[in-house]
C-alpha cells in the first residue's frame, strides 16, 4: 500500500511496507481521517504515524511516536494500484 524507505540517525536504513493494518489503525487513532484523504492530500505527520505503526507491527522499532518522529527520517511512495485497461481507447 505504501511504501517507506526509513533512514535513522544511528543505524542503517531499511524499507518497510505500510499495509492496510497500519493505515487502519492511523484511522481509529486520528479524527476524520480516512484513506482517501491521505492518499489524496497526505500530510507528513500521518506518513509518520503510519509508518511508526508499520515499524511497531514489524517490530523494527520500539518507542514512542515523538521518538520516531524525532530519529528518523523517511521517504514514502504510494504504489499505483493497478487499473483496467480503457476499453474505449
């Protein structure tokens, strides 16, 4: 779903997939937020709080939002989802 690339201060930089789990639970935590909002105009505290659950999920990190916040950097891509050809090219 997406797709981060997480770069600490101390440590290598690893990749991490944020699943439907993770963008869930970013739901049930943050008011009115929703997929279609975060695919459509996302925000860099959501990427964060969604990827801090992807790495908690995938026990890469153990802390606190604020300390993921403020120890590592990321980058993030949205994959395409894939769509039907146009039959009416």
């Amino acid at each position: 779903m997406i797709d981060f690339k997480i770069v600490p201060d101390a440590g290598e930089p690893y990749e991490l997939k944020g699943t439907t789990r993770d963008v869930l639970s970013w739901e049930k935590t943050t008011k009115g937020a929703s997929l279609k909002s975060l695919m459509d105009n996302p925000h860099m505290a959501d990427m964060y709080k969604v990827a801090w659950f992807a790495a908690k999920r995938t026990s890469q990190f153990s802390g606190t939002l604020a300390e993921f916040e403020s120890s590592v950097d990321l980058d993030f891509e949205f994959e395409e989802a894939e769509k039907e050809p146009d039959p009416t090219q």
